[in-house]
C-alpha cells in the first residue's frame, strides 16, 4: 500500500549525482516526502513538524557519502533522528527500593492494561526471579478483579484475594501491608480504566498514587488508537508523574506513528511494546524496528 520512503527520496536525489553537498532546496523537497511519511503513519502534526524541522537541520550541508545515493543518505539521517526521537536509552523499571517495588498500571479500559499487568508480572518472576503480587483496584467493572486472579493463576502469580465492597484507596493499602509482609519484590496495582477520561476516574487515580507512592507509574495505550492516544497520554500526565509508556498491540499497528507522537510529546519513555494476546508477548521496546517501520 505504501511506497517504500527510500524509493520515493532515489527520485528527488536522482540529478544530485556527484554534487558535493545535501543542499537545502534538494533536502527540503526529500523532506516533503518524509513529511507525508510520517503523516501516514499516523504521527501527530506538531510531532511531523518539530521532526521534519530537526532533520531537515541535520541533512543540510551535510557532504554526499561516496558509498551511497544521496537518497540512501537521507534516509539514513532521517532514521537516525527517528531513533533519537524515540529513545535510544534503554528505559529499565525502576525496582531498586526497599521491597516491595510499587508498580501502578493507569490507562482507559480496553487498552490491555490487566493483560499487561499479567505480562509484566510474568516477565519480572520469569527473567529476573522476583516475587511478585498483583492486585486489581478496579471496582467498577463487574469481574474486573476476578480477571487479573484468572491470569494471575495462568502465569503462576500470586494475586491479594478479593474482598467485596473494598474502595481502590483500601485495597491499595490492604496490597502494600501483604506485599510487606509476606515479603513480595514487587507489587503491581492495576487500576480502574473508563472508556473515556473522566474526572472521577482521575480523581480515584491520583488518591491511589498518593497513598502508594509508586516507583514506576506505567500508562497503558493502545497503539492502534493513533493521534487520540496522544490526548489520553496529556489528559493522564497531568494528573499524576508517569514514568513510562506501555503501547500495546504493536502487533497490529502497520506503521508505528503512535510511538513517535507519545514519546516527543509526553517526553516519557517508551518502555514496552505488547506484541500479541498472549501473556509473554511483551518487548522491551525497540527504537531502531519501529523507526524501520515508520519509514516503511
Ligand atoms: P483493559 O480493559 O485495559 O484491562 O484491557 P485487557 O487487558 O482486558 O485487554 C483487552 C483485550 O486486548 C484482550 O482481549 C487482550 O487479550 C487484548 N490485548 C492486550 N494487549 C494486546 C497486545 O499487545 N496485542 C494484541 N493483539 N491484543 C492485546
């Protein structure tokens, strides 16, 4: 469906052949072409803007390799800003506290974010040995708390038992105590989602971030969502300090723009991709494969 972006920028260079420099003029017509790019993948348009500007910057000026075309070049310094933009830095959780570690899983419901609570909770015992508790405080949706102690007996994960009628404050405080006590690494609390932000969905959010003090607080998005996941992750950030991104089902989202646009404009990391259903479809997220696919 999409032309490869290395195809379309042969073009544009075609009569630059054996000039010395990217001039500008030739660099900003390329970059029209990276601009549309980007459009279709679906990259916010402050976000396209703000890249094609610091590329553009970049490219200029810079001398014409030898060993490539000048289109080959320009997509490499394109891809090269991509990755930048995205985040180089590998972002780790931040579990070196006394234990346990508080991770709290915010987002809007549908998201994947009890799936990727399971699949967090799996990685952490699995690859790095911690004892791990997961507790759902979402009290709205009807078996809500019953589906994360379905995965949690699915990945071998202990889950705090359920006690009817308990507020999300409380039952954050009641996982905290037994976390402490029966000397669990990591805590994970997955809270309520609504399908749209609400006030009392953030107001319930803010009070569970205040009594549990979390190490990480991870919004889960839903890659597919494109541009609108952008105001999901601003409407979030404001009320509480994210310290990460989760952008589920990277396993179906062709072109990667939701990536780009969350990271350049919550300036948060990108810390995982969910790849697939199943509970060890999870990814350290991978800068270089997502600017691939952007660029297409
Ligand atoms: P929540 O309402 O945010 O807690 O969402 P759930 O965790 O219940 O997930 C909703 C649906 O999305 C479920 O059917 C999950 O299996 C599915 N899902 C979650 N993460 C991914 C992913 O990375 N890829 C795919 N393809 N599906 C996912």
């Amino acid at each position: 469906m999409f032309d490869k972006l290395s195809d379309r920028l042969g073009g544009v260079f075609d009569r630059l052949r054996g000039r010395g420099a990217l001039n500008e003029a030739d660099v900003r017509e390329a970059m029209r072409e990276v601009r549309v790019a980007l459009l279709e993948a679906d990259v916010a348009l402050p976000v396209v803007r703000e890249f094609v500007d610091k590329a553009t910057e970049k490219a200029v000026g810079q001398s014409v390799l030898k060993s490539v075309t000048p289109g080959q070049q320009v997509v490499k310094i394109v891809n090269d800003a991509l990755v930048e933009m995205l985040g180089a830095e590998q972002s780790d959780l931040n579990l070196a506290v006394a234990p346990p570690a508080i991770i709290m899983m915010v987002g809007l419901q549908g998201s994947g974010k009890t799936t990727t609570t399971a699949k967090i909770a799996k990685m952490l015992k699995a690859k790095q040995g911690k004892k791990v508790l997961m507790a759902s405080l979402d009290v709205n949706r009807p078996a809500a708390q019953e589906q994360l102690a379905t995965l949690g007996t699915q990945t071998e994960v202990a889950t705090l038992p359920i006690v009817q009628g308990q507020q999300p404050v409380d039952i954050a405080k009641r996982a905290m105590q037994a976390a402490k006590l029966q000397g669990f690494d990591v805590l994970l609390l997955d809270t309520a989602g609504r399908l749209h932000v609400d006030q009392q969905l953030m107001d319930e959010m803010q009070a569970v971030a205040k009594v549990s003090a979390p190490q990480e607080i991870l919004l889960v998005v839903d890659s597919l969502t494109g541009q609108d996941a952008v105001n999901v992750a601003k409407n979030f950030g404001e009320r509480v300090d994210l310290t990460g991104i989760v952008l589920t089902r990277m396993d179906g989202d062709a072109r990667g723009g939701a990536a780009l646009s969350m990271r350049a404009i919550t300036g948060k990391p990108i810390k995982f991709a969910g790849v697939g259903e199943k509970l060890d479809a999870l990814e350290a997220f991978n800068p270089e494969r997502v600017a691939g696919r952007i660029l297409g």
